[in-house]
C-alpha cells in the first residue's frame, strides 16, 4: 500500500491591490506549485478590464476556464495555487467543492489591508505600471461587493510578518 499525499489547493482572496499575486507568485515558488491566475486568464482571453469591468459574462468566462485548470492540475495531483480575489462567498464555496471532488485540501488565504492601502497601491502602480491596471470601476465593483470570510472554515488570514508554513500547515 502506498503512501498517498492529497494535494492542496490554496485559493488566495481579498480586494485588487491586497497583495494577493504577491504572495500566491511567494507561495507557488516556496512550494513549487503552479499558479492559475484570473488576471493571466484574463489577458489570455483578451478581455478588456476598462470596457468588460462590469461585464459578468466576460468574468464568468475567465472563471470557469480558472476552474477547468484547477480541476486538472488537482486531478493530476498536483497542488496549486488559484490566484483570483474570491470576492464572494459563492466563489469560495465553488473553489472548496472543487477541492472536495478532488479529495484535495483547502486552504484559502484571506489578504485582508484597508480599502485605503489598497488604493494607494493601484494609484502608485498607475504611476509606475508595474503590473496591469485595474479601473476604478472594477476595483469599486470588488470593495463594494467583498465578503469578508469570518465564518468560513479553513480561513488562514495573511498577515505581514507570517511565514509561508503558516499558509500550508495542517489545522
């Protein structure tokens, strides 16, 4: 009888600008994990985040094709990290059923700083583009609409100063 590790799917969770790439590119590497991320997705699908900020058809398209790689990598078994901000309680519940059909382990990472920081963040990176832009009314659609997760289960909230481990450890 062999030894048989589950693989874990950490999904990452929290508004633009939290640091959630930031740490789900720290993550994948400490790990070695591959990374399915929305905003690759997005770019991949050329959706244009100024025009489609509020189409949900455009969204709900790079989701589900996040979803389809999270499934075959974890039905792989691999472990992966999903890069996305799981803004609502029905993205997480949808990424914790994902891991259950794949008997994977859940983690998810709440990236939990002030609206204010956040902003801050996305009006310097206008000034430097070190990354791409969210618009105003994208990055406005997300506060208004985040759930935060304080009654979920399997909740690991991020904070400067944890170490990696912290993430994946078992609870």
């Amino acid at each position: 009888m062999t030894d048989h590790t589950p693989p874990v799917l950490v999904a990452m969770c929290g508004i633009p600008f939290a640091g959630k790439s930031t740490l789900a590119r720290r993550l994948a590497v400490h790990c070695g994990w591959p990374i399915v991320a929305v905003d690759a997705i997005v770019e991949e699908l050329s959706i244009d985040l100024g025009e489609h900020a509020g189409d949900q058809g455009a969204w709900a398209m790079a989701m589900a094709e996040g979803n389809h790689r999270l499934r075959a990598l974890l039905a792989a078994g691999e472990s992966v990290v999903y890069d996305t901000a799981n803004h609502t309680r029905r993205n997480r519940d949808r990424c914790r059923r994902i891991a259950i059909q794949a008997e994977a382990t859940f983690r998810l990472v709440w990236v939990d700083v002030p609206v204010d920081v956040a902003r801050d963040r996305l009006l310097v990176n206008r000034r430097i583009a070190d990354r791409e832009d969210v618009p105003d009314p994208a990055f406005r659609y997300i506060v208004d609409s985040f759930e935060p997760p304080l009654d979920e289960p399997d909740v690991v909230c991020w904070r400067p100063g944890m170490e990696i481990e912290d993430v994946i450890r078992e609870r």
